[in-house]
C-alpha cells in the first residue's frame, strides 16, 4: 500500500515540476535584445550595392538586394534547447519508473488484501452456522429461525463488502493524504498552512456522515429481517393463514415493516447526497483558495516566497485527495453498511458459548458411550408431566399427564 501511496503522490510531484518547467523557460529571453543583436550580425555580414546601407529600419525592405558572405551565424535560442529537452526526459523516466512501482504495488494490494477478505467472511459463516444449529429447543420456540437466513446470507455480504476492497480504498487514500499534506508543507509550508484550513471541515462532515449512515443502516436491516420473516411465516403456513382469514392483517403487517425500510433507505441515501455535493463544493473551494493565496505570495512585495510550480504542486496534492474523498463516499456507506450488519453476525456467533441457549453435544465428535443403551425394548411412562412452551409460559400443554405405552402394543392419545 505504501508503495502505492507514493506513486501516486510522485506524479502529483512530477506533475507540478514539469508544468512549472514549460512555464517557466522562456525560449525567447529577453527577445527584443536578442533580435536586434541578431540583426546586426546580419548586417554586419552582408554586401550591398552602393549607395544601400541595410539598418533595422530597412532590412525587411532591402535585405533581398545584399548578399551574405560565408560567415556563419548562431542565434542566442539555440543553447536553450538541449537543457530544457534533458531536464524534461528526466522527469519523463521518473514518470515511468513510478507507474512501474504504483502498478506492481496496486496488484499485490488488491491481491492479498482480497485473499485476507475471502478467508475472514468464509470463517464467519462456518462460526455462525455452527452456533445457529446447536440451539435448543427453547431457543427454537421463542425465536423464529428462518429469520436468521438474512444475517446468513445478505449480512455476511455486506460485511464482505466492508472490510474488503471497500475498506482498503479508504486506508489508501487516508494514508495518500496524510503523505501529500506533509509532502506539500516540505514544498511550501505558507501556502500548505492556509490551505489546511479546510482539513477540520472535511473530517467534521465525514464523522457526521458515517454515524447517520451507520445508524439508519442498522435500522434498515432490522426492518427488512422483520419483513422477511413475516413473509417467511405466511409463505410456510398459507393454508392456516387463508382459513382464518389472515391475508389482509398479515399484508398490513409487512407493509407497515416495508414502510419502515423505506424511511430509512431515504434518510440514509438523503444524507449520502449531501454529503457528495459538500465534497464537489470543497474540491472548487481548494482551487480557489490555492490560486488567490498562490498569486499573493507570488507578487508579495520584493521577494517572491513561491514559484508556480510550488503553487501547481500543493494545489494538486489538496486537490486530488479532496477528489479521491469525493470517489469514496460509496466506500464509506459500504463500511457504515457493514458495521451495521456485524453486530447481529457477532452477537449470534458470541452467542454459542451460552450454555443456556445451545446443547454442545450436538457437535461433539467423541461421545463417551459410558451411558449408551444397546437394546431399547420397553414401556414408556408419564407419570404427573406438566409443559408449556416458552414462547406461550401461561398457556399449560400438559397438565399431570399420566400415560404408560406398552412395549408391542399401539396407543392411543
């Protein structure tokens, strides 16, 4: 990742010194001066008819009537040429030596970082699997199980969104940021000092803006597994459902959840817009702001304290990582997302040490066969068995039931 950081910050760098370079030679120094010294080797050098004498004023005229001798003449312009043209092919490799470095770094990045990703999200869904079917029967009854196919699927899935190459983009350009604002005070601290005026701003705003959508994330998904779980039950029992005439009660029910989702999908994407169109108008006020200081330490007083390609670099260095925070806004809903939907996976995996709520024998590979019975051949006996479920305690199911079944004989209840 630190390779790719510096890359990327080296062309912001090499940018700025190669434009500032363009700007900067002059080709035609002091033109004036050097074409009147031209003219006059010229027409020091010429042999014209009597009675015509070549000067400034006339030689566009009557320089076609004179002849030159063999002398050669060289013009001022031309030792200028192959400095400027080796000092630009030097930033020209330094160019290409650093894609080279940002295109090996960037590969390796993505590639292990995903790696890591897959490995972390598969472990995830084996964990909570393992603690969703080792539940008790108590368990099963007071909640419904088919409800936790969302937090299976649809959670682990946005939690693989969030700490995936959603998640390496922010780090990246964190890190990009925090190399091109020291990068850009070592360049030129008085202009990289007014320009981080607007660095309190964008973090402010972006706190704000994950704590609104990691709450109405969390939200979301509550209601969207209430509405799943509703349709989940009608879908299960659509015969019970239509003989009691429950179509209409159960459609409210999921309509109200669904109405829910909604406010919370329009809040969350409402704050996402804002946020986006406060990023667009901080990126033009850095430009603004850079080039009004930028030109008055330029003309101030006597002593110029920055050149123009000190200005074109610290510009762009601010510029660019306001533009890549501007690319990100997606990233960060996507990590909001996530954070959301790990707390229900977490809670449901940390909820397999409880011995209350699972039968760990379940998953147990090695049972001691110390209590096994090798022939059940017998009568079975209730003898004052009460039950109720839990999901319906003050309703009794059995009350002192007494019941013996004969071994070989059939019962009737």
């Amino acid at each position: 990742m630190l390779g790719h950081v510096v890359g990327a910050v080296s062309n912001v760098l090499l940018f700025g010194r190669i434009t500032g370079l363009f700007a900067t030679t002059s080709f035609a120094v002091d033109c004036d001066n050097q074409y009147q010294n031209l003219e006059s080797g010229i027409i020091n050098n010429t042999v014209c008819p009597f009675g015509i004498e070549l000067n400034p004023l006339n030689y566009d005229r009557l320089h076609k009537l004179c002849h030159y001798d063999n002398k050669i003449i060289s013009s001022t312009l031309a030792p200028l040429t192959p400095l400027f043209h080796e000092n630009v092919m030097h930033l020209v490799y330094c160019f290409f030596g650093f894609s080279i470095l940002t295109y090996v770094s960037a590969s390796l990045e993505y590639f292990c970082w995903t790696v890591a990703t897959k490995r972390q999200t598969s472990r995830m869904s084996a964990l909570l699997l393992r603690s969703l079917i080792q539940r008790n029967m108590t368990y099963l009854d007071t909640n419904q199980i088919t409800q936790y196919n969302t937090t299976l699927f649809t959670n682990i899935e946005k939690i693989k969104n969030g700490i995936g190459f959603e998640f390496l983009m922010p780090i990246a350009v964190s890190l990009h940021v925090i190399v091109s604002i020291i990068v850009s005070f070592i360049v030129n601290w008085q202009l990289s000092l007014i320009m981080s005026c607007i660095i309190p701003i964008i973090c402010g705003s972006s706190l704000m803006f994950a704590k609104v959508v990691t709450r109405e994330t969390k939200e979301q998904l509550r209601t969207y597994s209430k509405a799943g779980q509703i349709a989940q039950e009608v879908f299960s029992s659509l015969r019970t459902v239509l003989s009691f005439n429950g179509s209409q009660s159960q459609q409210k029910k999921y309509e109200k959840e669904l109405k829910l989702n909604e406010w919370h999908t329009v809040r969350k994407d409402a704050a996402f817009g804002v946020f986006t169109g406060w990023l667009f108008f901080i990126n033009f006020a850095v430009y603004s702001i850079g080039f009004t200081f930028g030109a008055i330490l330029m003309s101030y007083g006597n002593h110029r304290t920055v050149t123009i390609s000190e200005i074109l670099v610290v510009v762009s260095m601010f510029a660019q990582g306001l533009s890549l925070f501007n690319q990100i806004g997606p990233f960060f809903q996507s990590i909001s997302e996530a954070q959301g939907a790990a707390v229900s996976v977490f809670r449901l995996i940390d909820e397999a040490h409880d011995e209350n709520l699972n039968e760990r024998e379940i998953l147990e590979e090695n049972i001691s066969d110390e209590r096994s019975i090798p022939n059940i051949n017998g009568d079975i006996e209730f003898d004052n068995v009460s039950f109720s479920y839990p999901s319906r305690e003050n309703v009794t199911t059995l009350n002192n039931l007494k019941l013996i079944a004969r071994a070989n004989q059939t019962t009737a209840l």
